[in-house]
C-alpha cells in the first residue's frame, strides 16, 4: 500500500516495496542497485510506517528531498573507473559479484593490508649531522641493522647504507657477514 500516486508508480514498477519500505534505484556509476530503506514517502513526506492496511492518505504532493539522514544513511564517491574498467570487470567476473561489490571488497582488502603499516616521514638533513646522529645512535648498542638505523632516526635507507660505508671505510663500524 502507497501513501500517493508517484509511490504507487515505482511500485508498479518494481522500484519500491511497500511491505519493506524499501527503494531500489540502479546506479549506472556503480553498475548496481542501491536500496534506501524509507521512513518517509520521498514525494508526499508520509510516515510510512503510520500506514496501515488499506487506509488511503491523501496529502498534497511535493517532491520530498530523497536523500535525508531521516531517510537513509549511504555515501557515495563518483570515481573515474575508466583506468581501471577491465580489471574491475575481471574481478568482478571471478568473484561473480557487482562491480560495486568488487570495489568494497577491494577496499576491505587494501585496509587490511595496510592495517599493520607505519608511516615514517623521513627528515631531509644535512649528510653530517646524519652520519653524528647515526654514530650517537650506534654507540647506544651492541648490534644494530641498517633499517633499524633508518626508521628510528627518520632518515633515507640509501643515506643510511651511504654513511654506513662511509664509517666502515673510517674503522668506526663492521659489516656483519
């Protein structure tokens, strides 16, 4: 049942389920359907939910804005995919799921990869107060590897291997073999 003509007419035609409430409207962007559960008829502004079997509501019609926090909660991101489409499609394909649902599960996958990552924003210094640094750093331990150098103190791993040879060639440090 349908509070005015325009519901009745997606209904009709398949975009609106009264017993759910729900809208179904295709998105070409996102080659899927995307479901908005209602609380309020978007042309009429009627609870749906104050609707009952067989009663008629009869309110003016206006165009009621479909997209309120009342009405649903979804974000979409217009994205060109025209890079990407035949990988999208493949994936698509392998998974035998929408393109839409591809993307999230490709999300859901880089998030967990990146989940465990640091980010280190690396200091550009001079390379002689990075070889005192890297020498003080040393100093304060028996063992210590080349990346180990370069993520406490923030510097370039090629820098670090670069001063590293340096003081090797000074008699200040040993390559373990």
């Amino acid at each position: 049942m349908t509070c005015c003509k325009e519901l009745a007419r997606l209904e009709r035609l398949g975009g609106f389920h009264s017993d759910t409430n729900k809208l179904y409207e295709y998105n070409e962007l996102l080659d899927d359907y995307v479901v908005f559960k209602l609380n309020f008829c978007p042309f009429c502004g009627v609870k749906l939910a104050d609707l009952m079997e067989g009663q008629q509501v009869m309110t003016a019609t206006y165009l009621y804005n479909l997209i309120q926090p009342s009405t649903m909660q979804r974000y979409v991101y217009p994205v060109d995919l025209t890079e990407v489409e035949n990988e999208l499609k493949l994936i698509a394909e392998k998974l035998k799921v929408s393109k839409a649902e591809a993307i999230r599960e490709a999300i859901r996958h880089f998030a967990e990869e990146l989940e465990g990552i640091e980010i280190i924003n690396l200091r550009d210094i001079p390379m002689e107060q990075a070889k005192r640094e890297i020498l003080e750093f040393i100093k304060r331990r028996d063992r210590v590897t080349t990346d180990e150098i370069a993520d406490a103190l923030h510097l370039d791993l090629s820098l670090v291997n670069e001063i590293l040879e340096e003081l090797w060639s000074e008699g200040y440090v040993e390559p373990e073999n």
